[in-house]
C-alpha cells in the first residue's frame, strides 16, 4: 500500500471514528479514566523508556526512595502489585543496579530495600522526564481540571485501604 493510501485510510477511520456513537458509555467515568489512563500511560512510557524505565519500574523506584528501608511486601501492596509480580520487577531493577535488597534487621524474613548511587541519578532523570509528561497531562486536561482531578483522585480510596 503507498503512503497515500494508507494516510487516506487513517483519515477515513478516523472519520468513522468520530461518527460512532458512545451511548451509556458516554455516562461512565471508568471509561474516560481508562482512556485518560492508556494515554497516560502511552506518553510517560515513551519518555520513560529513554532511561530504560517504564511507568512501574519508576512507580517502585519512587516508592522505594520515599519511604528507605521498606519492605518490599509492603511497598508491593501501596502500588498494588502482586508479589510473585514484584519479584521479578525488583530482580529486574537489582541487575540494572538501580535498587538494593538487604535483610531487614526488624524481620529477618523481610527484604528492606534501597536506591543505589546510580538508583538516585536514574530516578532524578526519571522525575524530570515524569514532570515534563505531568505538563503535557496538564496541557491536554486543562490546568484548573488537571488539578481539580488531580485532588479528587488523591481522595480515592481502594475497598483494600478502607480496612
């Protein structure tokens, strides 16, 4: 297919696209935040993969580097991620050389967890290229909605958390 062609063929789907009606979906919040999720999703993975990062891998680092010395159960269950899940994430993160994992001196069962040297310099890029995503959020949403949402959201409470 030339290059016309297939131009063509993205402007007619989404001519196609614009003319489907949505019905009660129109009506549902979790369909616009899946959509608002996937973009969001979409744009910080493409800024985030220039540091060989994704949206979890620095979601982990983060946490980790907020809250030094943690558990990684415990950091596992405030991202919601499951814990077979997490190892491999933190197995990944550990090769990279990003994070360490020590025993922790309070439950020798546990795993405390740390940044390392080079852990600290890629979260700080992370953070910078997550800002520049958190503007364009902005941009897209509107400033006043984007803060509006931002501060509801922040007030969402999972049936886990509630106890």
């Amino acid at each position: 297919m030339s290059k016309s062609a297939g131009a063509g063929a993205q402007r007619e789907a989404a001519r196609q696209d614009a003319a489907i009606r949505l019905g009660e979906l129109e009506n549902h919040l979790g369909y616009f935040v899946r959509r608002l999720q996937h973009w969001i999703f979409r744009d910080a993975n493409a800024g985030l993969a220039t540091i060989d990062l994704d949206v979890i891998l620095y979601s982990i680092l983060e946490t980790i580097a907020a809250n030094p010395g943690a558990a990684q159960i415990a950091v596992a269950g405030a991202l919601g991620i499951e814990r077979a899940r997490m190892v491999a994430l933190l197995d990944d993160l550990q090769q990279a050389g990003l994070i360490v994992r020590e025993r922790s001196e309070q439950d020798r069962r546990a795993h405390a967890l740390g940044l390392t040297p080079r852990g600290r310099v890629i979260l700080k890029k992370a953070n910078a290229l997550v800002a520049a995503h958190e503007k364009r959020v902005a941009r897209r949403l509107g400033v006043d909605n984007y803060r509006r949402a931002l501060a509801a959201l922040a007030q969402f409470e999972t049936d886990e958390t509630r106890g």
